[in-house]
C-alpha cells in the first residue's frame, strides 16, 4: 500500500511540477480516459439475458504514464516508459498484479535501432495490432481480444531489439526469462510496406512450465492493401499447444478479415475472425464487428460499434478482463452461447 501511495505522489508531483523543471528533465506525464456505456445480450435461443453496463477502455484502455527521454549526443538516446492502466467506470487499478501494470521499461536508441527491458508489448502482439481493422487489438470488436484469435500481450523479464526504422522496413526480437513459475518466452516480427502494400509475420513461443506441459507457439502472417481512403487486411494464424496441458487436443487455425475506411473527419472499421481448434468437430467460433470513429480533436473522439460472437456446441468464449468483449461478466457464457451487443463512447488524451 506504501509504494502505490508513493507512485500516485510522484506522478501528482510530476504533472504539478512548473513548466521548466519539466522542460529541462524531459518528464512528460500523459494518459488516456476512455469510457463508454453497453448494452449487451448472451445466451442460448432457450435461456436468453441481457445487461447495461459502463465500462472503461473500448477504443483504449484507461491510463496514466511516464515518459522521458535523454539526448546522449552521437545519435543515443535514453528512454524510459511507466505506465499504471486504470479502470475509468469504477477509478481502481485494471490489475492488482501491479501498479505499473501496463508498460514498464528502459532503455537505450540510436541509428543502431533500440534495445530496451522491462515488462514490455510482445512483437507478436504490435504485429497484430499493425494489421487489425477492429476499433482496437485489446479493445471493443477485436477477435484477438474475445479469445476467438489467439495472442500474447506484454511479457515480464523482456529485452527487445527492435532495427532503425528504414524504408518501410522493420523487425524485432524479444526474449523473457523465466523467471520464479514462469517459463521463457520468445517473439519476433517481421514487416515490409512498399506502395499500397503491406506485409508481415510474427511469431511468439513460450517454454513449458515443467515435465507436465508443452511449449505454446503462435504463428501469424498478415497483409494489407490501401486503396484510396479504404485499407483492406487479411491474416493467417496457427496456435499450437494453446493451454499448454500435455496430452491436450487444443491446436488451433484461425482467420482475420477487415477493412477500414475514412468518411469525413472518422472512419469505418470491420473486422471478423474465427478460430477452429484441430481435429474437435463443432469447434468453430466466429466473432464479427462494425465500428465508428469520429475525431473531435486530435486528442478526442467520439465512437460506436456493434458486434457478436457465435460459440459453436462446445466452446464458450468471454473475457473477465476489464477490456470488452461480447460475452460480458455476468451473462452466460455456456456451450452454443451467442453474444451480442452494441456500445458508444468517448476517448480523451492528453
């Protein structure tokens, strides 16, 4: 309870500090505030329930952090990012695993690229987020965010290398150790745009716990295509050994489509994926989605969407997580559940 008084203070004491102590130590405290209202309904055609709720982080999650960075002269750079997620409907801590529960970690760049460690966003993740046409990868209307798609959000213990960004060019690599319960963990991207065209790959593998489990790897490769104002995506994934039990049938193929589209100061964005686990009948889950963005400001915008997950007979996905998916907490969640909801809101940074 002492160190997360002590955090709230200094991040109180950094955004109170006059203009030019902040200017000369290169402090920048920023944030989101993300919320918006639901309206979501789960069930089987015989047991059917719905619920209304306000939730935090539909286009973003809900964050307060801090940023600094220090010209080294010669082309290097220190750089440094905290983070504390928060749930903006309620005002607690979106985890209680840790205040500085989202990004956290330092490092060095220059014109070699950057190397940084901390508890940081996997590769594999930025990859997808890259290529995703929903409202965001970890927010409303994702199938990477329902469960129906596979994915590996931030890894404790990791240094990433990430190459100098260079004519459209990029790639990173990270490697986690394993510490305490834990089990190593390895991602790395790759990703090339020319033109109208985009394309990449990431993968991800985590080391088995102990004799008793096996190594999960994740596998995806992803294109997109602009065309005028619309951009259209598509990725190939395969997940293997996803709860990582031995001896379990739980590899898996899954599918993304979408596309985005700008329509005045906004833009409209689908996404649909699906995710089949291999050689189980029956075991195909499907979620959809259709949202809006309207930009007040550079810093503000207003959105809205809707989207559905249909289960298949014995799967049942939903997400306890304060970021959304159809399945809400509290609504059912059984085998051949079909979940669907709608929702508006508003995200402000600063």
């Amino acid at each position: 309870m002492n160190r997360t008084l002590a955090s709230i203070a200094f991040i109180v004491a950094a955004g109170l500090a006059p203009a030019p102590a902040l200017a000369q130590s290169g402090v920048t405290l920023y944030g989101v505030a993300d919320v918006f209202i639901e309206r979501g309904q789960a069930g089987t055609q015989a047991s059917r329930l719905s619920r209304t709720r306000v939730e935090s982080g539909g286009l973003n999650g809900s964050r307060l952090g801090l940023r600094d960075t220090e010209d080294l002269g010669s082309g290097l750079k220190a750089t440094m990012v905290i983070e504390h997620g928060l749930l903006l409907d309620s005002g607690v801590p979106a985890s209680t695993a840790g205040f500085w529960n989202r990004q956290a970690f330092a490092g060095l760049s220059g014109p070699w690229g950057s190397l940084t460690a901390g508890r940081q966003y996997s590769p594999l993740l930025v990859h997808q987020d890259t290529f995703d046409t929903a409202l965001s990868t970890t927010g409303y209307g994702s199938p990477y965010n329902s469960g129906v798609m596979r994915t590996v959000s931030r890894v404790n213990n990791s240094v990433v290398y990430s190459l100098p960004a260079d004519a459209g060019f990029s790639a990173s690599l990270m490697a986690a150790a394993g510490e305490g319960s834990a089990g190593s963990t390895w991602s790395a991207s790759l990703r090339r745009a020319e033109g109208a065209w985009a394309v990449g790959m990431a993968g991800v593998l985590v080391k088995r716990l102990d004799g008793t489990t096996e190594d999960k790897r994740i596998w995806n490769l992803a294109a997109s295509y602009r065309l005028g104002d619309a951009m259209f995506a598509a990725a190939l994934q395969r997940t293997r050994n996803d709860r990582q039990a031995a001896n379990t049938e739980d590899d898996r193929n899954e599918l993304f489509l979408g596309a985005s589209c700008a329509v005045g100061t906004g833009e409209l964005r689908a996404a649909y994926g699906q995710g089949t686990v291999r050689h189980v009948a029956g075991s195909t889950a499907r979620h959809a989605s259709l949202g809006y963005v309207h930009h007040l400001s550079k810093r503000t915008a207003l959105y809205t969407a809707v989207q559905q997950i249909d289960n298949p007979d014995n799967l049942a996905y939903r997400s306890e997580g304060f970021s959304f998916d159809a399945i809400a907490p509290g609504l059912p969640a059984g085998a051949g559940v079909t979940a669907r909801a709608v929702a508006a809101g508003v995200r402000h940074r600063f």
